[in-house]
C-alpha cells in the first residue's frame, strides 16, 4: 500500500500538480493497481473482515458437526457392542 498525503499549498501549485499528474497516468498503466480513498479502503477492510468471520463460523460449525457425527458415531458402536454381549 502507499498512501499519497497531497496538502493544498503545495499540491495546488501548477509544477507540482503536472508531476502528480504524471505520476496518476503512470501508476494507472500498472495491472493491479487500486486508485482509492481512504473511506474506500475503510469499506473493503470492512468487507473483508465481515467476510472472514463469516468463513470462520462456517469452519467452526462444520468442526461441531463433525465432532456430533464422531460422537454419534461412537454412540452407535458402544450400543452394537452392548447388544452383542
């Protein structure tokens, strides 16, 4: 990530607003390359989290069924033994 600080006494100033102009078109020839504001960054590191928790509830609620199924499991064979007894 880079975060480009641009203050107004400096940027606005015509040389300097050309370089960044330049710099613009240069960054935007790159494949891969996110132009944003910091809500937006805010809002995808939102999605992001809010994607990542939802993926760890699934894995833990896949890890609890499979820990019922094991237990059922266990359950059926300590009943088959008994009834073999």
């Amino acid at each position: 990530m880079m975060s480009v600080g641009l203050h107004l006494r400096l940027a606005g100033r015509p040389a300097r607003a050309e370089a960044l102009r330049r710099f613009l078109e240069h960054v935007r020839r790159h494949d891969g390359v996110w132009l944003c504001t910091r809500g937006q960054i805010a809002d995808q590191a939102k999605a992001d989290a809010l994607a990542e928790a939802a993926r760890q509830k699934a894995v833990a609620e896949a890890d609890i069924v499979a820990a019922a199924n094991r237990a059922k499991e266990d359950l059926r064979k300590q009943v088959s033994a008994l009834a073999v007894s």
